[in-house]
C-alpha cells in the first residue's frame, strides 16, 4: 500500500438517493459508473472497501407506511430496494474490473450472499469490494445505522457519508447566507444539536465504538482518494 495513503479499512455509505442523479426515482446509470470509479479508484491504492447502500431512491418504509401501507411490510420493500441498488453496483464495478460480493442480511440465495461477518471480512482481505445490502435486516432501522453496524463488524478504520454538501453545517447552506461547516464535531455534539448527519442510532454506535465518521461531497471528483491520503475533506465527527 502506498505510505501516504492512512486508512486499511473503510466502510462507505452511499443512500439510494445518491444513484439517482438528477431524476427523481430510480439509478441513473452514469452515476453509478462514476460512483464505481471512484471506490475502485481507492481499491486500487490498497484500501479495503465495504459499502452499504440505501434505498431511498427506489422505497423507504416510511413513506410507504404514510400512504397507508403496514410498516413493516413496508421496510421489508425498502430493504428490498437496498438490493437491488446493491447489484447495480456489484454490476457496475465489476464491469470495471473489479471484485465485488453483495452480501444480504436477509436471505436471498438466489440472487446473492448471506451477510456472514467473518467470510465479509475475507473478501474484505482478499481485494473484493464487499456490498452490504438489505441494512440490518429488521424493520424500523436505517441503513445508516446499517452502515455504523457493519463498519464495527468488519473492524472499519473510518465510516464514510457520501452527500451531496461539502459537510455538516450549522444551518441549511441553500436556505441561511451564515451557515457556517464544520470541519469537526464531536458525537455528543452531533446529537444534542440534532444535526442532520446521520440517524441517531449509527451516531450512538460510532460514539460507542470510537469510530470515526467524515461527511463529504460525492459530487467533487477524487474526494474518496483525497481522503485516503488523510486530506481534512468535509466534516470529521469523532
Ligand atoms: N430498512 C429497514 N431496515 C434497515 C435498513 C433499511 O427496514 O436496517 C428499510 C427502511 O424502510 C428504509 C429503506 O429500507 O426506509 C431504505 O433505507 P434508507 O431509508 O436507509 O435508505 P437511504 O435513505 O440511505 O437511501
């Protein structure tokens, strides 16, 4: 591994929205191939990557539930959804070139792997991009907190929040000229200010299990490999 690059581990999440660029449903295909760039692109340098991606581009439970729908069938769809996103990914990358193993934590044996942590942690450690789909498998939880779960489980030197914001901010950029970014915050901080950075839970399990989580934007090129090389890109909570 190259000696500037300063984490073995990472674990990112991107949410299903990330995969929709512009339209308003669905994964846009361009997007997903330049998502698949740019995790490969730190493969490559050695990183060890594990991905959990979301599915609200596709169903989330509670919205689902709002138009009338049992809520925990409507999870189970949104954790559906999680798979499907996680397979256009698996595609993606592996029309790339790379490695990649989806890995379920609902079984379907069909289409892809059970989440077993410690066979995770081999394809981890062999160079496969292991994609962690269907969250925690349980209804009323986030794939964020999927994501803290899953970065502690495979022993992650970094949790990773792709967004489309250069980080956390003090109030919405778009909607208060003095929203100022943070460059670090601490868990407790990003809980009793209710920023929105990620769920409470997946703070809670960070805090935890001192992991450190960065937020960035995934729209700026090479910012994955940037903070490889331990460049202060986005908000660092710890
Ligand atoms: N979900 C769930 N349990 C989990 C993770 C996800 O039931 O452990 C369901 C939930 O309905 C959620 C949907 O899957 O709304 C999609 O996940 P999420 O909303 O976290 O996706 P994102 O916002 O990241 O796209």
């Amino acid at each position: 591994m190259p000696t500037d690059i300063k984490y073995k581990r990472i674990l990112l999440k991107l949410s299903g929205e990330a995969l929709m660029g512009d339209a308003d449903y669905g994964i846009d295909p361009k997007v997903l191939t330049r998502l698949a760039k740019e995790i490969i692109e730190i493969q490559r340098v050695g990183v060890q990557v594990g991905v959990v991606i979301g599915g609200g581009n596709i169903f989330r439970g509670e919205g689902l539930a709002a138009a009338g729908m049992d809520r925990v069938t409507g999870d189970n769809m949104g954790m559906l959804a999680t798979v499907m996103n996680a397979l256009a990914m698996q595609d993606a990358l592996e029309k790339l070139g790379a490695y990649a193993r989806v890995m379920s934590a609902i079984k379907i044996n069909e289409v892809c792997e059970d989440f077993i942590r410690r066979r995770a942690i081999r394809h981890l450690e062999k160079g496969r991009i292991a994609l962690f789909a269907a969250g925690t498998g349980n209804p009323f939880f986030t794939t964020d907190s999927a994501a803290a779960l899953r970065a502690i489980e495979v022993g992650a030197d970094l949790l990773l929040k792709a967004t489309k914001v250069d980080g956390v901010y003090s109030a919405d950029p778009k909607k208060d000229p003095t929203a100022q970014r943070y460059e670090k915050l601490s868990y407790g901080e990003v809980i009793q200010r209710n920023l929105q950075v990620m769920d409470t839970t997946a703070i809670a399990l960070c805090r935890d299990n001192k992991i450190p989580l960065r937020i960035y934007d995934m729209g700026v090129g090479g910012n994955l490999l940037r903070i490889m090389k331990g460049e202060p890109v986005g908000t660092l909570v710890s």
